[in-house]
C-alpha cells in the first residue's frame, strides 16, 4: 500500500521542481528484517541516547509520534509532524544539495524511505528512514534548532557550486548505494570509492556550496552540543548510528569548538568522523550560519560572484542596486579597474523584480541571451537609477529620444529609447531601445538588426545566487540521477528467513500464528545459522517463561559471537536490552 504524502499543507506549497524528487512510500516494501532492524536500533539508541543525547531528543520522539516498534509511516508522521510546523516527504536516497536545503526552506524534511540491510545495522553511508527520521525528526521539536535548520535551508539553497560539486553528488550517491546493495562486488565498491577520492582531491577552490555542506555535516549530522569536556548528541548521523553515537563519546574523537573554522573542515561519508564540533547552544549555531552568509555572493555580490556563476556553468541570478535580477547561464562578464561593466549569459534568460518575473522579459523573449552594463555613465557622479526627471531629461535618457550612453569601462550603448520600467521606488530598472548599437571598444556587444535590447539599470551587483530569482521561469523538471537505489533480491531462502521474522513479530503483536517460538528458533538455526537478530528477538520473548529454550538460544549466539566476530558487540548490545530491562 503506498502511503500518500499530500497530508500537510506545507507539501502542497512546495514548487514543481522539488515535487519532482519527492515518491511515494510504499509501506509494504519493509520486510519484516527491516522492521527488525528498525525496531532493535531504536530500542538500542533509545536506552543509551538517553543518557548522552540533547534533552530535546527524546522529547522529540514524543512529539513527533516515532514508535519503536514500526518503521514511521509518512501519512502518520505529516499530522504529527504539522503540529509542530513541518512536513516530510519520502525520496530516492541522496538529492542534490541545492534541492535538499530547499527543501529543509520549506520546513519540509526529505526522507530517505529505504532503510539499511541488517548488515550495515550499524551504521550505512546511504540515507534510509533510521537516518532521517529518527535522527532528524526529533530534534526539530526543538524551536531554536527548527528554525536554524530552515534558515539553513534558505541560505544554503543560494550557495553557488562549481561545476565538480555535481559530479561530487553523483559519486558519492553512487558509492552509498553500491555500498548498501546486497551482494555488490567487491571491485564495483572500489572502483566508486576511487572515483570519490579522485574528486576529493581535485575539486579545486572550494565552492560555497562545498562550504556550506561542510557546516551542515558538523552541525545537522555531526554536530555536538554542550562543551568539549561534556557534550550532548543532536546530530542526525549520530543519533541514528549505534556505533558512532558511542564511539563519538569516546576519547578517540577529538571534539573541537565549533566555529567558522567548520567551513574548512572536509568530510568522509563512508567512515567514522575523527573529530566532532561543539556548539555551545543551539542559538550559535544561527550566529555562525549568519557569519558565513555575510561571506557569500548572496551579500556581497560584485565581481567574485559574476565569477562563481560563470564557474559553476549552472543557472544562477545577479541582483542590481535597483533589484532587477537577471536569472540565466552566465558566460563572460567584462571587467574594469576590479568591477564589472558588463555581463552577458547564454542561451535562455529571464528577468525578475523581487522575485517575480517581469512581464514580457521570460524565456521565451530572451531566449538567446542576454547582456547589460553595469555601473555609472563616464564622468557623470550620478547613477542613472538616482537621477530625477530633470536629470534624465538633461542627459537625453526619456521617451522616443535617441541617446549615446557612455558607461564607465569603454561600454557604449547607442540607440532610440523605446520606454523604460521603474520599481516600487520609483527607480528605473530597464530601458528598451531600438535600432540599438552596444560596444566595447572595437567589440561589438549588440547590434540593431537583432531587434530590441533591453538594458538593465544598476550601478553595481549587490547579490548573485544559484537557481533562478522567479522558480517559474525555467523549466526545472530535470532531475535524472546517473543512478538508482537497489532493492534487496527475494530467494526462496530469503522469504522463509522473513516469514520466521514475521512469526515472531506476529506474536509479539499477540496474533495466532501456527508455529511455535520453539520450532522458529528450530527452524532458523537448521535454514538460517549465521543469522544473529531473530534470536535476539526470540529470547526477548521467552527469557522470563521457557529458561531450557533461552539457554539454548544463549548458546547459539555465543556460537555466533565466535563464528562470526563482526556481530560479537550487535548480539551483546542486544541481550543487554533483554536483561537490563528485566533487572531494572
């Protein structure tokens, strides 16, 4: 049965382009091994997480109606989740980072809805439902960290990549799922893990999205609360791995004091983290987050951030003084004294005003490019955006006049005007001409047989992102990934191992079955000896009722421990819970 997500009105406001990455859950793909792994990782984190998570982690559980015994369906979760101001919505592992901070924007979470085999119960490279929503989930119940995690959102879905951030994203998805799929040869796993160390070393100058992501893993995934001496989990990476939520704890990870430094910091998705940051509180977090903004082309704009646009070779905007924005794929920008005189983008174009597409300037009118000065008109102090009527007038700038516009830079701009547009403030933001020459020394930038040219107002370029400034100007329908989840394969010897699973969850639930505890266990370690959960599960059962049956399963499992040394602490960690909770 799939479970539909149009259940919280924050879905529904979501733009085409994200909707595009969002599928269904199909809650009946969980077996019943995956609601065992789900069920013994979240009796485990809950029993130790208490003791070293943030408070609000398990408030959140709470909150946000995560039960240890079932896999969270996404219809349940979205009306728990809208009280508290959030949504989820369900996705195909790893999305490109742009997507995923527009997302976290909307207040929507994106979850994974596969989750790990039984072998990587411990910890998975690969986003799945233990990682996403008992990890994220619950800590956003906390209204500080939620509002951090969609400011996140919105500042970082602007962070302007290179063009080898993408090939990044789809290495590494790569490598998360061959790494997860049951039965990957050994040599495919390589051949990703080398393709992911061949781009780690050679990505060049660090993009702000590279930066951006580096604070989100120290911080959403990794991050530490407290003080070094005594910190607190609220990472989701962390509360969603038994192994590295105590491993963490210990003196082998250096904890360090977060700060800005983080942006630096790179990361390694398929192993254990070597060091981990402290926030003091979850109002530092912002702070930091504010502090690296203050650094982005988002604010700063100028020359630096037409470059990051031309070397990211992916849709961005430029913002002028006067808030026109001009959305496209930018290709050269003329350079004067340090400043930009003139830009220029190729292909499709759209021009927008907070936001908002100007009427008759999308696609479809500038679907060749499109170009403009930028700056003051040469020996003339003030900007044509601050000039009066009786200035323009003076200056030949109105209505019908035919005009020669010598723009600081060597950029000439010589027609007829056709009109101009202003914004709320009354300033102008774009003056059509006709019979239109635009030069830059002998270069020709526009010349009158390509019809109209349309010229943007603004002395200097206060703002450059990525994605366009009106989502609706460009068709973004476009998400492919080189690569796709794999889903387990059944075998005959598979589903009888499930069907046991059931049996035992069935009972648990209090249903009939037709076999007994007894003659599961029988069958498991006839069919299925090298399988250490379901025993687990059966001893939990019985331990208090049948003490000939527990031994035996006792002694299966220190077989196990033996045989198979890598599930030795996973067999430990789970009778633990069976015993502690009997002696407590």
């Amino acid at each position: 049965m799939e479970a539909p997500f149009e259940s919280n009105p924050l879905i529904d406001r979501l733009p085409k382009h994200l909707k595009q990455f969002i599928k269904p859950q199909d809650y009946s793909d969980y077996s019943p091994i995956n609601q065992a792994v789900w069920r013994y990782v979240m009796r485990k984190n809950v029993d130790y997480l208490s003791k070293v998570a943030h408070e609000s982690y398990l408030i959140g559980l709470e909150k946000t109606g995560l039960e240890i015994n079932n896999i969270p369906n996404m219809y349940g979760m979205n009306r728990i989740l809208k009280e508290i101001g959030w949504a989820a919505v369900a996705v195909d592992g790893f999305i490109p980072p742009n997507a995923f901070m527009e997302f976290q924007a909307y207040n929507v979470l994106v979850i994974a809805s596969d989750i790990r085999q039984l072998e990587h119960i411990e910890y998975t490279p690969a986003p799945d439902i233990i990682h996403e929503g008992a990890g994220h989930a619950p800590i956003i119940a906390n209204p500080e960290y939620a509002e951090y995690l969609r400011r996140f959102g919105e500042i970082g879905c602007k962070a302007i990549s290179s063009s080898r951030d993408y090939e990044m994203y789809e290495a590494v998805r790569l490598l998360s799922i061959v790494k997860e799929a049951e039965g990957t040869p050994q040599a495919e796993i390589d051949a990703a893990e080398k393709q992911v160390d061949f781009l780690q070393n050679n990505m060049g100058e660090m993009s702000e999205m590279a930066q951006i992501r580096n604070l989100h893993w120290w911080t959403v995934e990794y991050g530490l609360i407290g003080t070094v001496e005594n910190p607190k989990i609220y990472g989701a990476g962390l509360l969603s791995s038994i192994g590295e939520s105590a491993w963490c704890m210990t003196n082998e990870v250096e904890k360090l004091p977060y700060s800005i430094d983080a942006v630096n910091q790179s990361f390694d998705i398929t192993k254990p983290q070597p060091q981990l940051f402290v926030t003091p509180d979850f109002a530092y977090l912002s702070e930091v987050l504010e502090e690296f903004a203050n650094k982005m082309a988002l604010r700063t704009g100028g020359l630096s951030g037409i470059h990051k646009l031309i070397n990211s070779k992916a849709i961005g905007t430029i913002e002028m003084s006067t808030g026109i924005q001009i959305s496209g794929l930018f290709t050269n920008v003329i350079e004067d004294d340090g400043k930009p005189v003139y830009i220029q983008t190729t292909g499709k174009t759209a021009l927008s005003y907070r936001e908002k597409e100007l009427v008759g300037h999308g696609t479809s009118y500038h679907s060749e490019g499109f170009g403009s000065p930028i700056g003051k008109l040469k020996g003339i102090n003030i900007a044509i955006e601050d000039m009066s009527p009786r200035d323009l007038k003076a200056y030949d700038i109105y209505e019908a006049g035919k005009v020669t516009l010598e723009f600081e830079g060597n950029i000439v701009v010589s027609g007829e005007i056709v009109t101009g547009s202003r914004n709320l403030q009354g300033e102008i933001i774009l003056i059509s001409f006709k019979n239109c020459t635009v030069t830059h020394g002998e270069t020709i930038l526009f010349q009158p047989e390509w019809g109209i040219y349309d010229m943007a107002v603004g002395k200097k370029v206060i703002s450059a992102f990525s994605g366009p400034a009106d989502v609706h100007s460009f068709d973004m329908i476009t998400h492919i990934p080189s690569s796709k989840t794999i889903k387990s394969k059944k075998t005959r010897e598979r589903e009888e191992l499930e069907g046991l699973y059931q049996n035992v969850r069935d009972i648990r639930e209090g249903k009939s079955t037709n076999i007994s505890l007894e003659n599961t266990f029988e069958k498991l370690i006839e069919n299925h000896p090298k399988d250490w959960l379901l025993s687990v599960e059966i001893v939990e059962l019985v331990h208090t009722k049948d003490t000939v049956l527990t031994s035996k399963i006792i002694l299966h499992l220190e077989d196990l421990k033996v045989s198979r040394p890598e599930v030795k602490k996973l067999i430990s960690n789970g009778l633990e819970l069976v015993f502690e909770k009997e002696s407590a």
